[in-house]
C-alpha cells in the first residue's frame, strides 16, 4: 500500500525524487507521524511536496490510497452520530432534506454511509447520490442543498477531512494570478547587461589599477548590472475584454514596475490594431502604428494581451474597424502582420481558456503570433519563448 | 538516530499559536536536521516562528535578511578589500594579516558559533534566482572554506534553519528536494480567535466576534490587491482598542480602515463593496 501511495502521487503529478522518499522513510521510522494518519499526511506532504499548487494533486493522491481505511473508520461514524444529535443543525435543513432523514432510521443512514463510503471511487462534486461536496446528497460538505449537513468535523483539522475538502484546490497552477505570482513570473523575463550611470566599485580593475599605479590607489567604478529588456505591451479592452480587466490590470501592474524592464510601454486596442494604438484605454490619445514602430527597437519584446474574439470582417476585410472611423483600408490582419514582423520576439496572451480559441480569428492570430493562455504555466510558457525565441 | 525520548517538541508558545501541520512541520525538520521552508501569505507570521522556535528551544537567533543584491558569499564572509585597500594606502594596521579584513556573514557566524542556533533566511525569494543554488553546499555540508585564508569553518552543531519565502516557484528543485516545506494557511476563524486572544486577552468577547466579522468579510473581497493580514488585523484591534471605539460602529462603517487596507485602489473596493 506503501509503494503504492508513491506511485500514486506520481500519477497525479506529484514529483517525488527518490531521495526526498527515503527521507520520508526515515521520518516515518523515527515515529514522527505519531502513528496516525494525520500525522502521516502532515509529514508526508512537508516532505515530498514543495509547491503550493500541488498540494490539492497530494490531497488527491492521498485520498486515493488511504480512502479505504478512511470508510473503515468508527469516528465517522460517531461524527454522524454526534451531529444527528444536534437539533441545531437538523433546523438548518431544508424540508426536503428533513423528510428524506426522517424517513431513514439512525442505522439505515449510517449503514448507507458507510456503503456510499465504500462504493464511490473517485472525489465527487454534486450530484445528488454520492458523498462529496456541492451536492444534494444527504452526506456531504458545503452542498448547495442542506449546507448544513456537514458531517467534516467542526473546528478539527482531521487529515483525511483536510485531504477531503481539497482546499488547496484554487491554488493550482493553472489557476488565476494575483500581482505578486505575475511579478515572479515576469522576472525570468531578462538579460542583464551594464549600462548606465557607472556607480558600482569594479574591484578587480581597481586592484589591476592599483598595482599599475605603484601602490597608488586609483577606484575604478562601472554601471551595475541591469535588466536590458524592452517591453511593448498591447492590451485589448473593451467588450468581451471586460470580464477579465482584472486580470489585465494586474498583469499592467507588476509589468509597470519601477527597474523591472529598462524600457516598458503600454498601449491599448479594441480588438484588432488597425493604424494605430491609444496610449489611454479611452482611445483619446493615439500613437500611429507606423510611429509605434519607428520608435521601437526590433529586439524590443511584444506581449499582446487580448482574447483575440471578433467578427472575421474586423480582422480580415478592408474598413473592418467598427469604432474608429478612421480610413482603414486595409484589413485588420494586414496591420497585425506588419507588427508582427517588426518584433523578433513576440507573444500573444490569451485571458480565455485555451478550448475557447475555437473562433476563427483566434486560429488565425494564433498562427501569426505564438498565443499562450493567461495563466502561470502560460505566461511562464510565453517569458520563455520572449527570452529565446521559443515559438 | 532513533525516536529521541527528550526530542525537542514545538507545540506553539504562549505568544505564538499554530496549527498541527505547522507544529508537525517544525518537528520534522528539527529530527531530520533539515532547513525548513516557509510560504506563506505575507503577515502570517512567518519571520516570527523562527523567533519564537529559537525562544522555546533556548537557543539564539541568527537573522538574515535577505535584499535584492544579497549574493549567497555575503552570508559566509565578506573579504572587505576596500578597507584593506584604505589601510594599504594610508598605512593604517597590517595589510598582510588578511583574517583582520574577513568578516562572517550571518550564515557565517551560525556555523562558526559555538553552541547550537536558529538561522533565520529571511524571503528568500528577494534575492538573484541562483541564490539558493549557492547556498546548496553550505546547508548540506554545513560548513564553508574561507579561501583567502585556507581556513576552514565546520559547525559544531547543525544550526536549525529557517528558510522564508514568499513564492516558493522559482526556488530551484536541488534546493527545495533538501527542504521540508509547509505553507502556512491563513488561520480559519477558530484559530484566530484564538490568536487575537494573545494579543489582546481583555477584549470583550462581543467586540471581538464583530471584529472578525468585519475582517473575514474583507478578507471576501476578491478583488483586492492585497488582502488584510493577521498582523494587521491585531493592529487594527489594537487601535480600535486605544481610540476606545463605540461598538455599535463596526456594523456600520469600519474606522481606522487604513490598518487593514494599504491600497488606494483597494479603499475605493471596500467602499464601493460595504456602499
């Protein structure tokens, strides 16, 4: 069962090196789990998992191999028991709920539990038969149903119930991203360089200097090392944008940084660029895409952040521009090759899951431009491609 | 090694509360003689549970803070050429003597001393990318070479380290494959009832519930920048508790919001979320 719980976690992405295992072997030896399965998960999991977001994969893995002994377990049994006993909590249930309780006696109920317990395979959200959470079923957690009809424990921190509830289940890596995660992100986006004011003590040269001179001191100085990278950041707003504004902004915030990137502009659009950008997301003050690109270096990187969602006519016909009444001859995809071929590096940053780039405007510009999902893995997968031209 | 009858338990002090997990994380890393990695939100006490193990175990505390420019040599030893320069100029002390130019890091110091210490990595994560990487050798060996005078510094007793970190990502996996790990949660409100009750053990029962109403609902909030944290949640008690404000307030607006918010942005959510 043992081994099997490795291979377990493995499955489920955990990535457990052989020696953080045997340390975990070592652990267990010296009895630190206390012999019980609480302790088991909580010196399990300091040991083999290192980041937050696979804490819910471990949770599950977990569950998986020691569910079993969890369905055996009396105090699930006196959990039940103790909360059948609460009036209090009987009051919060709906009608419904009631008339289904009452209708089973206290060991039909239990013996279902236990049975349910047994049965069911998999963790389990909604649905109206099956232990889990969300559900109407009349065991489970948080349901939507009887909210009431917790059978977790109250303010205990029972391992399998930890496990159970899969807390850690926003945190995983494909989930959203606050400032401080983008922030991490971006700073893999970089090549340092000495350029600049020279205010850092260069003590090799001073010494070579030195002993040059005769003993003479003589300090040479140089500029610190700093990042050399160019940031051009187009962001879409507007329409199908707004739901995900939040997103965008946070993305603009940690980006904007002072001393993050020795050059970083913003511009915004709406849906497609056409002649030119609005360095405000009014689309008051434009810049031309010509002047956008005569004052950018080609080595400068390009992220575009948008979700690439419009009519085919704003992209690919001649005056598809619908706001701007602008004499936009030419089609939409024309003006986003011709940014395209300015940027050596460029990436396109999608705030839609990458199932929904089904439209056809977003296979196109997912064909002109390298389009990763607005997540940690895919902004993690875009810094990459933006640092060595990984398409 | 075997189970050690007088193994040194953490269970939390009188002044710092935690959970099982955290406790059993301590106690793993104290048995294994492992550095110990902390994440966790910022204000949730990660810097203080270096201090308060080091108080509950009897031993000192060795700090450091870890800054942008931190270079993992900076924690051994700094040679400090400049001075010696100075000296060599000015003929200011003997120039040949290179251990009068050596200076012990924080690191340094935890591994020279001679009794047991907690070494406290404070953020981590602030430092260069391969910071941790550089220290791989030291905190396995738990020794260091002074090369410029061959000397060499070994630990009498393995220091307790305590690493912090407020993004474990981008630390390398060498380095987090040495660690135990935990993430402190932020408390549930039992816990911090609890927690509150240390810093603030006469205040009124009913304030406090109305107190943690208001906090957890902020806390609700998605679409803040920065959530309010514990720290600053018992500060925001504490001025609260000095301006003795009128109770009946809490349920309508929340004074002294700026103990919880920091954010401009943040403030106007708030009250355009409680309008």
């Amino acid at each position: 069962m043992f081994e099997g719980f490795l291979y377990a976690l493995r499955r489920h992405g955990v990535p457990v090196a052989t020696q953080e295992w045997l340390v975990l072997q070592r652990a267990l030896s010296l009895g630190l789990h206390e012999s019980s399965l609480d302790g088991l998960h909580g010196v399990a999991r300091a040991l083999l998992v290192k980041d937050l977001g696979r804490y819910d994969a471990f949770d599950a893995a977990f569950l998986e191999c020691f569910k079993g002994a969890l369905a055996e377990a009396k105090t699930i049994r006196e959990e039940l028991r103790r909360w059948l006993d609460d009036p209090r909590r009987l009051a919060t249930l709906s009608d419904e709920a009631r008339a289904l309780l009452e209708s089973l006696t206290r060991d039909q109920l239990e013996q279902l539990l236990a049975d349910r317990l047994r049965e069911q395979q998999e963790r389990h959200d909604g649905g109206s038969k099956w232990v889990g959470t969300g559900g109407t079923s009349p065991f489970g957690n948080s349901g939507s149903h009887p909210s009431g009809l917790r059978i977790g424990p109250g303010g205990g921190r029972q391992a399998m119930h930890v496990a159970e509830e899969r807390r850690f289940r926003e945190v995983r890596r494909d989930a959203v991203l606050d400032v401080r995660v983008i922030d991490v992100a971006l700073r893999l986006l970089r090549e340092l360089g000495r350029d600049g004011a020279e205010e850092e003590l260069d003590l090799d040269e001073s010494i070579a200097r030195t002993a040059k001179n005769a003993g003479e001191l003589e300090v040479v100085l140089r500029p610190p090392r700093r990042n050399r990278v160019k940031v051009v950041l187009l962001m879409d707003v507007g329409g199908s944008m707004d739901p995900h504004s939040h997103l965008a902004s946070r993305l603009f915030t940690a980006a904007s940084r002072a001393g993050r990137f020795a050059r970083f502009r913003a511009y915004y659009f709406h849906n497609c660029v056409y002649e030119a950008v609005y360095a405000d997301a009014h689309f008051h003050e434009p810049l031309s895409v010509a002047d956008l690109l005569a004052g950018t270096d080609r080595d400068e990187k390009l992220v575009i952040v948008g979700d690439a969602a419009m009519h085919p006519s704003e992209l690919l016909e001649p005056g598809g521009s619908l706001y701007f009444h602008t004499r936009n001859r030419t089609p939409g995809l024309a003006w986003m090759r011709l940014i395209r071929a300015h940027f050596r590096r460029a990436a396109w940053l999608n705030p839609e899951p990458e199932r929904l780039w089904t439209g056809q405007t977003a296979r196109v510009l997912s064909t002109l431009f390298p389009m990763h999902p607005l997540t940690l893995a895919g902004l993690e997968g875009a810094v990459r491609g933006l640092v060595r031209g990984v398409r | 090694m075997s189970a050690l009858p007088d193994f040194d338990r953490f269970r939390g002090t009188a002044t710092y509360i935690v959970d099982d997990g955290l406790a059993q994380a301590v106690n793993v890393a104290l048995a294994l003689a492992r550095p110990l990695l902390i994440r966790g939100e910022p204000g949730t006490g990660k810097t203080v549970l270096a201090q308060e193990v080091a108080g509950a175990l009897g031993l000192e505390l060795v700090r450091w803070h870890v800054k942008s420019t931190t270079r993992a040599q900076d924690g051994l030893y700094v040679h400090d050429t400049v001075a010696r320069l100075h000296d060599s100029r000015f003929g200011a002390g003997d120039v040949r003597d290179i251990a009068r130019y050596i200076r012990l890091g924080p690191m340094g110091r935890a591994l020279a001393s001679s009794t047991r210490v907690v070494l406290l990595i404070d953020e981590v994560d602030k430092a260069d990318l391969e910071f941790p990487n550089d220290l791989l050798h030291e905190l396995d060996a738990m020794r260091f070479q002074i090369t410029e005078t061959g000397e060499e510094v070994v630990a009498c007793e393995r220091p307790f380290v305590v690493i912090t970190s407020n993004n474990e990502k981008e630390l390398p996996d060498a380095f987090l494959r040495r660690c135990v790990f935990h993430y402190i949660e932020f408390p549930t409100p039992e816990l911090m009832r609890k927690i509150v009750r240390v810093h603030h053990a006469d205040l009124e029962e009913r304030l406090l519930d109305q107190c943690l109403e208001a906090f957890y609902a902020l806390r609700g909030l998605t679409r803040l920048r920065k959530r309010p944290s514990t720290s600053e949640l018992i500060d925001w008690i504490a001025a609260l508790k000095h301006a003795g404000v009128d109770l009946a307030r809490i349920g309508g607006g929340l004074p002294f919001l700026g103990a919880l918010i920091k954010n401009e942005t943040d403030l106007d959510t708030v009250r355009r979320a409680r309008a």
